[in-house]
C-alpha cells in the first residue's frame, strides 16, 4: 500500500508549481511598471483588465518580494 506521502506529495508539489507560475507573472507585472489586482478584489471570474500603475519604489518591493517567493518555493521542490 502507497505512503501517504507518496500519495500527497505530487499534488503538494502542484501548487507550489502553481503559486511559482503566479509569482513570476506578478513580478513580470511589476518589471513593466503594473501590479496584478488580487483575486480577492477581481473576483476569480473577472475578465476586466486587472493590471494598474504602480511607482517605481512600490515595484522594486514587489520584485525584491516577488523574485525572494520563487527562491523559496523552488527550494521546497528541492
């Protein structure tokens, strides 16, 4: 019989792959000056445009944020 974990993991991994792909569009958004809404404020539906002018310093935190995330998540991935 399969481990838990060996069950689990695949799907684990999914999302974590799943939130890299997210982060590496919001940074991508912000190396062109813009910041992705939030789901929770478009709705998950929306087909508005959700990008929005950002400044310059709010867009270096983004990337710093942004670019530090996919570090982290691709370590879980080992």
């Amino acid at each position: 019989m399969p481990s838990l974990k060996s069950i689990f993991k695949p799907v684990a991994d999914l999302f974590i792959r799943l939130e890299i792909m997210d982060q590496q569009n919001r940074l991508d958004a912000a190396k062109a000056g813009k910041m992705q809404m939030p789901m929770a404020v478009r709705g998950p539906w929306s087909v508005a445009n959700t990008l929005r002018d950002i400044d310059p310093q709010t867009a270096k935190a983004i990337i710093k944020e942004s670019e530090q995330r996919i570090k982290d998540l691709q370590a879980k991935l080992g």
